[in-house]
C-alpha cells in the first residue's frame, strides 16, 4: 500500500494497524466488511490525496 505523508495519520508506520491485528482484536465479532484499500481523500487541509485505510464493521455476538 502506498504511504502517503499528505494525508495525516501516525507517522511512525510502527503505529499503524494491520488487518491481521484487528482480526485478533476483534475475533469474537462478526466480520461484516474488513478491507485495506488506498481512497482519494479531500478532507480539509492535511488530509488530502491517496491515503491507505482499513475499514472495518463488525457486530458484537
């Protein structure tokens, strides 16, 4: 994934979560949408251009 410094977030890619920590975080939860992908970001000042994110819903069993 691309790690664009444009966008915020930790600079220290050592702070950054991986899909495989948040699968062991949240093993009790039902996945409903867990995926890394790069969006366009247009959020104001310092969030702006290719960012690389994870998203994730679960639901509590």
């Amino acid at each position: 994934m691309n790690r664009n410094e444009k966008v915020g977030g930790p600079k220290d890619i050592e702070s950054l979560f991986s899909i495989e920590e948040i699968q062991a975080d949240f093993a009790n939860y039902e996945v409903i949408e867990l995926e890394e992908l790069e969006v366009d970001l247009h959020e104001g000042l310092y969030h702006n251009g290719l960012g690389s994110v994870i998203r994730f819903v679960g639901r509590k069993r």
